[in-house]
C-alpha cells in the first residue's frame, strides 16, 4: 500500500502514472489544487480491500481489511495545510471522523507540517509553533504511538548545506496502540528520496508465522547458565524504550531483550549440541594420550573438568528435547 502526498496532478494523469509504476493496483484520489496538493492512496486488491472513504483536500480515510485476516482497520492519510488554524481545524476534523471508528487499529500516516518536541527540528526557528501542544494532545487523546523510525530524524529538509541547512520531522506514522495485540514486528524507516525535499518513510509489519523469519523461543537451558539471569536483568535495565503508552514501551523493551538473547545464545552460550561434539572429541584426545602415557595429576583433573563439563551439556540437551517434546514448553 503506499500513500501519496502533494501529487500536483489530477485524478486521471495520476492513474496513468500509477498504470505503469504499478500496474493492477487500485487507488483513490483527491485532485491537486492548480499546481500544489493532491492526495492520493494505493494499494494491492490482491491483499487487502479498502472502503467506506473519506476524503477532502487535506485527508483521506478509509477501512480495510487484509484478504486472509480477521484484520480490519482505518487509514488516514494526511497532508497537513501550512497555517496554524487550518493545521488544528483539520486535526479537529480527523478527531471527529475516527471517535466513533467501527475497528480500534487505525494507521495515520503523511505530512503532517508539524513537529511534537524541539528534538524533531534542526537549526531554523527554535521556538515551539502554537500547534505543537494541540498535536502532542491528539496523539495522547487517541492512544497514538508516534512510530520511531530505525534509522534516523529528519523527514524535510531545505537541501542545503551548512550552517544554511534547516531539517524537521514532518512526516510520520501514529498507529493505535492497539497495534500490539496484532502479534509480529512493526518498524518504521526513511528511504531514500530522488529530488524532493521530503524523503519517503515506510511502515514494515513482520507478520507473527512469517516463514521468512525463524519465530523467537525461550530456551529452558538457558536457565542452566550461572550468568543469564544477571545477563537479563542487567540488559532489561540498560535500554529506556521510545516515548508511547505503558504496553508499547513494555513491547520495545522485549524486542531489545530478545534481540540480545539471540546473541547472548550464539556467542556465549554457543549450541550445545556443538560443544558437546567438541567436548567428546578433547576427551577422545585426552584418552589416547592417558592409554600411551599413563595419569597424571594433570590429566586426572583435565579429565575430571572436561566429564563435568559434558554431563552440564548432556543435562542442557534433555532440557532442549523436553521443551521439544512439549513436556515443559517456555514461550
């Protein structure tokens, strides 16, 4: 699905361009004003169906639903007007529409011609514009996350250089805190532009059983390991999570954590089934060495820590094949 903001083109060349950049997509549009604004979504029939539009020079909402899913949601693109009054008229107007919205997952996305915090600003005008309060209220009335994106700030720019440059976040994603309950991974990034003075940004939803992407366990042997528990407890406190509601901010601290479990796994932990291969071949070499040379103090103890470290292995195993089996199955 993509969405569309000052397209300065009418319904009909923009489904002429669309034809050839995408062909079989379906779209809806809001013709541009002379030679600014326009509006425009579109999106895939193949995968998702969208309905019940509504639409005027500045907004267009939909619902939709993902062929295949009992997901249904609304869709507000949104391309904000540059004066302070018309900018919280329409904030006013998208409020309204989506109070009494059928579905709870609602995904707002476009240029919204305003920042919530100085952070989102680079050089310029430093102070905060009047809008900025109203903004901040309506993604905290309606249960917004303001998506972080993953790779940098900034979505305009004046293209400049220098003590010139001036940078803002305009654009965004503000999805329903709702979005959670969805399962998977969602993330947001700014792509690269070609000429405009706003780079695009794009909404990635890993959907939960994707095959493309290997599902994340608790493993109980973990817990075998004298040093996960500080290692959790130490990593759970080292990263304060973007701002949102409570749920979400929880959600951001797992994914950090399961990130670095996976790591902790494959560098520290290291496959047990790995080690044992190597831990059975040393003392295979050990043996020859006993069998041609005798004991010694030394290799009664090399020995003796090399039996201890393979029976901690070997108990690591059952573990693994007793959460297999689903005799203690951790999630």
């Amino acid at each position: 699905m993509c969405f569309l903001q000052e397209t300065k083109c009418n319904n009909g060349t923009l489904g002429n361009i669309l034809t050839k950049a995408w062909p079989g997509c379906r779209s809806v549009a809001v013709d541009a004003s002379g030679a600014s604004g326009g509006l425009a979504i579109a999106w895939n029939s193949r995968t998702v169906t969208l309905s019940n539009f509504h639409a005027s020079h500045h907004l267009i909402q939909a619902e939709f639903h993902i062929f295949g899913t009992n997901i249904h949601g609304n869709l507000s693109n949104v391309y904000s007007p540059q004066d302070t009054g018309r900018k919280i008229a329409l904030l006013d107007t998208i409020e309204a529409l989506n109070e009494h919205r059928r579905f709870p997952l609602w995904i707002i996305a476009g240029d919204f011609n305003m920042i919530t915090q100085i952070e989102e600003k680079k050089a310029g005008r430093t102070r905060l514009e009047p809008e900025v309060a109203r903004f901040k209220d309506f993604i905290q009335n309606a249960s917004l996350i303001d998506m972080p994106f993953c790779n940098g700030t900034f979505t305009w720019s004046n293209r400049r250089a220098g003590k010139h440059q001036i940078a803002s976040k305009l654009d965004r994603f503000l999805i329903s805190d709702n979005a959670i309950h969805l399962g998977g991974d969602l993330s947001a990034a700014i792509l690269a532009h070609t000429g405009s003075d706003h780079w695009p940004i794009a909404l990635q939803w890993q959907r939960p059983g994707d095959p493309t992407k290997r599902p994340f366990r608790f493993e109980g042997f973990w817990l075998s390991h004298p040093a996960f528990k500080d290692f959790v407890r130490t990593t759970w406190a080292s990263y304060v999570p973007p701002e949102g509601s409570k749920m979400y901010q929880f959600q951001q601290k797992l994914r950090f954590l399961r990130g670095h479990l996976k790591r902790w796994n494959r560098e520290i932990f290291g496959n047990i089934f790995t080690a044992q291969q190597e831990l059975t071949q040393e003392l295979s070499e050990l043996h020859k060495k006993i069998i041609n040379e005798g004991y010694t103090e030394a290799t009664l103890d090399q020995e003796r820590c090399i039996n201890s470290q393979l029976e901690e292995r070997r108990k690591q195993e059952e573990l693994y094949w007793r959460q297999k089996s689903r005799v203690r199955w951790l999630k």
